[in-house]
C-alpha cells in the first residue's frame, strides 16, 4: 500500500510493500497440445492423400479389345455394322483409335472421352457396299492411347 499527500505520516512513508513480480501460468503439458492437434492435422492429411490419388492415380489403361461384325454375310446395298469394345481400368481420360479397312481406306485418329469408372467403350464403324459382287471384307480396329492394341473382324458382301 502507498500513501501520498496530507495525513500520511513518517512511519507510514517509511513502511513499503514490495509487490511480487507476475507469475507465468506454467505451459501446457506437450502431450495435450499435440493431442490437440492431431484430429485436425489427420483430416487435413487424408483430405490432401484422396485428392492426389484422384488428379495423379494411374492413368487409363485399355485391358481388351474385341470387334465383331454385324450381320456377318451381308447382302446387296447393306450396311455392316462394326462394333469395337474397349474395357479400361476404369479412369477417365482420352481414348484414341483409328479404323483400318481392308479397301485401303483408313480414319483419322478419332477421339472418345471416358468418365470415371466407365469401363467399356462401344465403338462403331459403319461400312456401306453396293452393287453386285462378292467379297470378303476386314476391319482393323487400333487402339492408340497407352500401350497400343488392335483387334480384328471379317464378314462377306454377297451380290449376285
């Protein structure tokens, strides 16, 4: 206690108090803090793992490929329908190809987009004969994204 002013006496200006210094609280145990953090620091850790698996998990990969021809004989001024099926591991991307007939007339690279988890990829190519003859006709199938794949089909053009 100080005192100042009138009335305070000698004895009393003589008396002082010393005022103890402040105490820091004592720190946290480092257990508890850590265990404060780690929920958090966790989710986060997952959350960062998911979304690099989702943009930087492997690529498509194209596991088959099959064509077939229909019909298989086809008759005068028809239309053969090929039907290319892709299965993939099931990632999304870009899957290139390009048909091969055996006339000698090839496509350009043609483009099919997958979304993820779709597996197969139908891929068709229409082929139109007309006039009389016969003929045996094949179709090559090639796949060029990835690790290239080609698959083959025939069927006969029958006009008498």
């Amino acid at each position: 206690m100080l005192r100042f002013g009138p009335g305070v006496t000698a004895a009393a200006r003589q008396r002082t108090h010393l005022t103890l210094p402040a105490v820091p609280p004592p720190p946290a145990p480092r257990g508890r803090r850590l265990r404060r953090h780690a929920l958090p620091a966790l989710v986060l850790v997952c959350v960062l793992a998911f979304l690099a698996w989702q943009r930087l998990g492997p690529p498509l990969r194209v596991n088959t490929v099959t064509v077939t021809a229909r019909p298989v004989t086809l008759g005068c001024g028809g239309t053969a329908d090929l039907v290319g099926l892709v299965t993939t591991n099931g990632r999304p991307g870009t899957l290139s190809y390009r048909w091969i007939r055996s006339d000698g007339t090839a496509s350009g690279v043609l483009k099919e987009e997958l979304v993820r988890g779709q597996r197969q990829a139908r891929l068709h190519l229409r082929w139109t004969f007309e006039g009389p003859g016969r003929r045996t006709a094949r179709a090559e199938l090639r796949i060029l994204s990835g690790t290239g794949r080609t698959a083959t089909t025939g069927f006969a053009y029958d006009c008498p």
